[in-house]
C-alpha cells in the first residue's frame, strides 16, 4: 500500500506511464529529434522571455485609516458651540484672505490683458454674464427637487 492517496485528478496520473510515452516519442523522431528538442526548448524560453518583459501593477493597497479622537468625551453643550464658532471664524477669515489673492490673480490677469490689446473689462462683463447664466440655470435644475422634499412638520 502507498503511503500518498491519490484522489481526484491524480488518481489517473502515472509517472512510469509518461516515461514509456517519452521514450517512445523520443525514438520515433529519429534523427531529427535534437533539433525538435532544441526547437521546443527555444519556444519555451522565448514565450517565458515575453512574459518576464510584460509589465503590471498590482491594485494599489486600500489606505491605512487611523482614527484619532481629539474631543473630550464630557465636553459641555456650550464648549462644542464656542468650538464651532471659533473653527467657523477661523473658515471665515481663510476664505476672506483667499478672496484677496484671487483678486490680486485677477489684476494680474487684468494688466496681462490690457498691454497684450485685449479688452479687459468686456471679457470680464461676458465672464459674470456667463457665471449668472450658469447659476441661473442651476437654480431651475435645483427647484424641482427643492418641491419635492417633503416638509418635515
């Protein structure tokens, strides 16, 4: 009795059996069978050749998500607003400080404009034409939707 059960597929597979097809193959080829052997060994190089030039990239890793609690667990109702009004004061004064650089960028763009001929302050009118049109239409894409959110009374 074998010590290796063989079970599903390989209980078909023998060894002895491959070697006796081998040797048979082998002499069957006469003289030529170098040359098949050295024909058959080239493919096989060739073809892994190809496959180790082949490039790929596997699926980037999911990002590590650390969480991190910086709140009390006993903050006070009056100490999560004054929170919030100092993060909303701190929002505030970015934004305004980012509205003067952009405005600074569109002086920039303004003087650019003037010493290369354009004129600057039509573009700027069919600019804010534009804008208002694009927000007007927004806002007929949103009233739809605004009448069909139920009232919550």
């Amino acid at each position: 009795m074998s010590p290796f059960k063989r079970s599903g597929y390989w209980q078909h597979v023998r060894p002895i059996g491959m070697i006796a097809d081998f040797r048979e193959v082998w002499k069957q080829a006469g003289h030529n069978r170098w040359r098949i052997a050295a024909l058959a060994a080239a493919c096989t190089f060739g073809v892994f050749y190809v496959m180790s030039q082949q490039g790929g990239q596997a699926p980037h890793p999911p990002p590590e998500v650390t969480y991190v609690s910086s709140w009390r667990a006993d903050r006070s109702d009056a100490e999560i607003r004054e929170s919030n009004r100092h993060n909303q004061e701190l929002k505030e004064q970015f934004e305004a400080e980012q509205a003067v650089r952009d405005e600074k960028v569109k002086d920039i763009y303004r003087t650019l404009g003037k010493m290369s001929g354009m004129d600057t302050e039509k573009i700027e009118a069919e600019a804010e034409a534009e804008r208002k049109a694009e927000e007007k239409a927004f806002m007929e894409r949103m009233a739809p939707q605004q009448e069909q959110v139920p009232d919550s009374e």
